[in-house]
C-alpha cells in the first residue's frame, strides 16, 4: 500500500491518485482504534489524516516506510513537526484552501447577527415581530488578526462601504499590510472601544491562549458583535460570559469551537446569544475540492520523487484562491501531474 487515507478526497482525485498508486481508504481509522491504526499505517508510504488525529514520535515508530504525512486543513499542534523533519517525513497542509469560506462565513455570520431576525424565520417562526437590524455600510468592522483570511475579508468588506480598523499582536502598526488592504491600525483599547464588529481570525499559538480576557473585553463598544474562525482557546469562558449576559458582546458566533467549551456546567452552556457552528467555514465544495486535488498532487509529488528536499515545515501552496488563469491552479481538476 502507497497512500492509507482516514480523510475523504473528493471522488475526482480520489481516482486520479488510485490510478497512480494504491490507495487504501480507512475513515474508520480516525475512531481512535490505535492498534488498527498502528497496523495500517505500518505499510504505507503516505498517509491523509484529519484534525483528531495527532501525528507524535510513536506514531512514526509505528510508519517506517513513511514519506508524507498529507492533511486537509492547516495547523501545527495536531503533527510533531520537529519528529518528521529529524525523520525525513514532509508534511503536507493545503494551508490556503479554505481562505475564501472562511472569510465567506465571516462575512455572512456578520450580516445574519446584524438581522437576527433572519434567524427566527430559518427555524420555522413565518410570524415573529420584526428586530431592528444593521448595515454593513459604515459600520466599524474590527478586523482581530491578519491571518490569510483576513485578506480576502478586507477586500469584501470594503467592497460593501464598511470602515475596517485593526489589530494582530504579532504585525507591527508600521507594516505595510495594513495600507494594502485598506484597514486602518490601531491599539487593541482603540480595537475594543470603536468597533460596532468585531471580525476575529487570528493565527493561533499557546501564547495566546486565554488572550481575549476580562481586561480586553472590559473596553468594549456597548452592542458588540463578534465572529470568529479562530481557535475557542484564544477566549477566557468566563470573560465572554460576563460581556454576553451584560451586554457588552450582544451576540457571537464562533465556528469549530473545541469540545467542551460551552457543555453543561460552563458559563457559556445557556447563553441564547452565542452561537457555536462545527467548523462551517472551511465546509464547502469548492474549498473540498481546492484542498482534496492540492494534497493529491503534492502526495504523487513526493512518492514519485524520491529524492525531492524533504522539510517538516509545512508545504507552502500557491494561492488557490487567486484570480489567476494560470493552468497549473491547484484548484483545477484538469491539471494533471503525469
């Protein structure tokens, strides 16, 4: 066996990896059965794995013949990257892939919390009493980290008369980012105190765990909003209780939040204006599709190089969201690595 996968592909390249490899597809796998998987992943030369599944020491004890280590999404904390790189082992992340969904899911979880009462009509309610809304047009948009997504965000908002302020702990006020698109920088007090939404996409590290805290939500602009496809880690639960019940924070909507962080017995379990969806923002076809042929490609890539450079930093893709018509766009189901 070349390639074991615990992710689906979608079926198009799928058959273009298995009509040049052998390909064995084992979603069950990722249950966390870790004998069944020590025994397949024993004979495969490269592996697909989804987020749950952590790539550690033992896990490479147990994949001697190991090249790739392929996954669909980006981040670092779930993959032993300094393991792979003393064992030769690449790793492979379509880190752009999902840059346009998500900033669509900002973008649209904006515009739903502005008119909540869209919502009641969603779940059935044809005769509930009209909210007031807001628009988009001149309102203060926070922009709360410059991932990649927070580009793409950018150019949308603008586009629809938004004023974009911004913060991201880790880019200097004086970068030239923040004139290319077109957001005004500006302290996290300033962030915090003018922003009618704030938009959170921050590149998550340990560091910052716990970041939006008491202390910076105290500076709020009364009526908040509040989306994000950051990691939940980066709120302190109790903080974003206390500024949802008093009024602070008027709703939020946080995708791919982890496990437990609003269950029964937490601060946030019984709140009606906090939102939680299960990673929403990476889950749509294109982004499935712009993911699914850039790990098949690089895959291929590096099983039938085998002396290609092997790094455990992850591969860096070209952007798949582009606007190019550059007939090697990743994205592009008839672009073909022979």
């Amino acid at each position: 066996m070349d390639i074991l996968l615990l992710e689906r592909l979608v079926p198009e390249a799928l058959a273009w990896l298995e009509a040049r490899h052998s390909v064995e597809f084992r979603p069950d796998l990722a249950a966390g059965d870790p004998v069944a998987l020590r025994k397949a992943a024993y004979k495969a030369q490269a592996v697909v794995l989804p987020r749950k599944v952590v790539v550690t020491r033992e896990f490479l004890d147990f994949a001697p013949l190991l090249k790739c280590v392929a996954r669909m999404h980006a981040s670092t904390d779930n993959t032993d990257l300094e393991a792979c790189r003393e064992r030769k082992v690449r790793v492979i992340q379509a880190t752009t892939a999902n840059v346009r969904s998500n900033a669509e899911y900002l973008l649209a979880s904006m515009l739903l919390l502005c008119r909540r009462g869209i919502g009641s009509s969603l779940i059935g309610d044809r005769h509930a009493e009209p909210r007031m809304g807001r628009e988009l047009n001149g309102s203060i948009v926070g922009v709360f980290g410059l991932a990649p997504t927070a580009h793409t965000l950018a150019l949308m908002l603008n586009s629809l008369g938004a004023k974009l302020i911004g913060y991201d702990p880790a880019i200097h006020h004086t970068a030239p980012i923040w004139g290319q698109l077109q957001v005004q920088p500006v302290s996290l007090q300033d962030l915090m105190t003018h922003s009618d939404i704030i938009s959170c996409q921050v590149m998550y590290a340990s560091r910052y765990q716990g970041f939006i805290n008491d202390k910076m939500l105290a500076h709020c602009k009364p009526g908040q909003i509040w989306v994000s496809v950051s990691r939940s880690q980066l709120f302190d639960p109790h903080a974003l209780a206390k500024a949802l019940q008093d009024g602070r924070i008027e709703a939020c909507m946080l995708d791919g939040a982890e496990s437990g962080f609003a269950s029964r017995g937490t601060p946030l379990h019984d709140l009606t204006n906090l939102f939680l969806t299960p990673r929403l923002g990476a889950h749509t076809r294109e982004s499935r599709l712009r993911a699914s042929w850039y790990v098949a490609h690089r895959v291929h890539e590096t099983l039938a190089n085998p002396r290609l450079a092997l790094d455990a930093v992850p591969s860096t893709p070209m952007n798949l969201d582009s606007g190019t018509s550059d007939p090697g766009r990743l994205d592009a189901p008839q672009f073909i690595i022979r």
